[in-house]
C-alpha cells in the first residue's frame, strides 16, 4: 500500500500542471478522465485497482460520491493535494462517472 501511495505521488509531482483522474487496473494499464469527458475512456481496463485524483477531478469526486475511503497525498510542486482511491473505492468511482 506504502508503494502505491509514493507512486501515486511521483506521478502527480509529474504530471500537476494537467488535472486529471487517473485511474489503473490489475495489468498495470492506465487512462485518464477530465470533468465533461466521456467516462468511456475507462471501458479498455481491466479489474480497477487505484484511481488518483487531483484538482478539478478531486472537487467532482468528492461533490458527487460520499463515503468513500482514500489516501491524501501532497505531491512536490503540484498545486494542491492528491487523493488516491483503491479497490472497491476506485471501482466505484469508474462504474458510476
């Protein structure tokens, strides 16, 4: 769990300047979602194992999906904090954009 959080935070340290919901699968795949994006860009994962969400994407997660459990980050140089979302959470959060 300690590796997905650090992981988590290196790529958003990378990657701050364009928010995002980033969300993985159990193969390692990724895509990538932006708030009045279809949330079709999800359909080619697999089992969805994490999501990491930041900026805009973090402030519509978090008006439209309560109770859900998640890791905050603060990654350097990004403009604000990082939550991650794993397993069921993550999940959730595809199947119901």
């Amino acid at each position: 769990m300690k590796r997905t959080i650090f992981a988590a935070l290196l790529f958003a340290s990378a990657t701050a300047a364009n928010a995002a919901l980033q969300c993985d699968d159990d193969t390692g795949s990724s895509a990538f979602w932006r708030v009045g994006d279809s949330p079709a860009v999800f359909d080619s994962l697999g089992t969805v194992t994490r999501c990491i969400a930041w900026d805009n994407e973090l402030a519509y997660i978090q008006r439209n999906f309560t109770g859900l459990k998640a890791r905050k980050g603060n990654p350097i140089e990004a403009p604000g904090p990082i939550i991650v979302y794993v397993g069921d959470d993550a999940e959730f959060i595809v199947e119901n954009l």
